[in-house]
C-alpha cells in the first residue's frame, strides 16, 4: 500500500468548491495532499463554508497565493518549490 501513496497538490484557480471537495476526498485513500487557493479570494458562500468543514475533517490547511486571504501564503518561490516536490498536481 505504501507505493501507492502520492503526494498530490490541488490548485484551486476556477472552482474552489470543488477543489476542497476532491482534496479531502483524496485522503480518504491516505494520499498526502496540500490546496493552494489561486486567483482570488475564496468567496464566503454556503458551500465553501460546507466544503472548509470538510477540509478540517481531512486535517488539510489549504494554503494561497493571494495576498489578501487569511490563510498560509505562498510566494512565487515557495510555489515552484511545491509544484517540483510532488508526484501529482491536479489544477480545479
């Protein structure tokens, strides 16, 4: 089972919701997975707040490339360097 364990990175650009709902679904099979939130702000609507529930179940702090979200921020360099460190991305 250990060699089937991926390290997965979701970027979530055009559809946050469903970017949360993949990435904890992804841990259900003991994939280790980070969510970098791209592009915007994440919108404050009922099914984000479903889907962040989520999230915390799955024990994954999504991360973000925007500077006005209250989240772990990633730089152009700290980006790259999860982008080289991972067997899969995946982009929503």
């Amino acid at each position: 089972m250990a060699d089937t364990i991926k390290s997965i990175l979701l970027l979530a650009r055009r559809d946050h919701a469903e970017a949360m709902r993949v990435a904890a679904g992804l841990t259900i099979f003991g994939h280790q997975v980070r969510l970098v939130f791209m592009d915007r702000p994440v919108a404050d609507t009922p099914e984000n707040a479903e889907q962040a529930e989520l999230l915390e179940l799955a024990e994954i702090t999504p991360e973000t490339t925007v500077q006005a979200e209250d989240l772990p921020q990633l730089d152009r360099s700290r980006l790259a360097e999860a982008l080289m460190s991972t067997d899969v991305v995946m982009s929503f």
